[in-house]
C-alpha cells in the first residue's frame, strides 16, 4: 500500500484557468488522477482492523488526503463539483476514527480538511 501511495499516485496541479474548462485534456486528466487517488484512499481504509490504524492513517489521510488530494480539492472552485469531491472523501472514512471524539474536534490529520468544509 506503501509503494502505491507513494508511487503510484499523481496528480498534476494547473493553473484555475486551465482546468475551469471541463472539457479540456488536462482538466480531465486531473479529474480521472483525483477519483483514482480516491478510490486508492477508499482501499486503503478498507485496511483499517486489520493493519494498524496509526499505519492506515498515515498512509490514508497523512500521505494520500494531505499530500494530493487536499491539493485538488483547494484548487477546485467551490460549487457542486467541489462539494461531489469533499463528500466522496468523508465516505472513504470509518465512522470509528471519529468515536473517541469531543463535540467540535477532529482527527490532527484532517484539521486542514475540516477547516475547507467549515468554509
């Protein structure tokens, strides 16, 4: 999984004017390396029970939600396609990481995504 995240995963990063025409290749390239890299998140969650959890964060949320997909997400214009990709990403995420949790905390890894969904 380790290799893979670190490996496999890309996802270019262009200008807002270059991929806020849907129809462009590299607003479609970037589109399909982002839903890759979120089902990539989604397997490696299915881990979780059966690897470590500290491991299955790491890889999870540390490295493939902080390191890429945070990335895309932020550079994606608020509205419908914005709020399809951060409700995809909470799905990928077992309800059991957030049980041990106060009223209005969160996980240390998701602080910078929550504080995009606040907005």
């Amino acid at each position: 999984m380790k290799k893979s995240v670190e490996e496999d995963v890309f996802i270019p990063l262009y200008p807002k004017s270059t991929v806020e025409d849907k129809s462009s290749l590299r607003s479609k390239f970037q589109e399909r390396r982002f839903w890759s890299a979120v089902k990539l998140l989604s397997n490696v969650v299915l881990w979780d029970g059966i690897v470590q959890e500290d491991k299955v964060r790491d890889l999870g949320l540390s490295k493939l939600l902080n390191r890429y997909l945070l990335l895309n997400i932020l550079n994606t214009p608020l509205g419908p396609d914005n709020i399809e990709k951060c409700n995809k990403v909470v799905a990928c995420l077992p309800e059991k990481w957030f049980q041990d949790l106060k009223g209005g905390s969160t996980l240390p890894e998701l602080l910078n995504f929550s504080q995009h969904l606040l907005q």
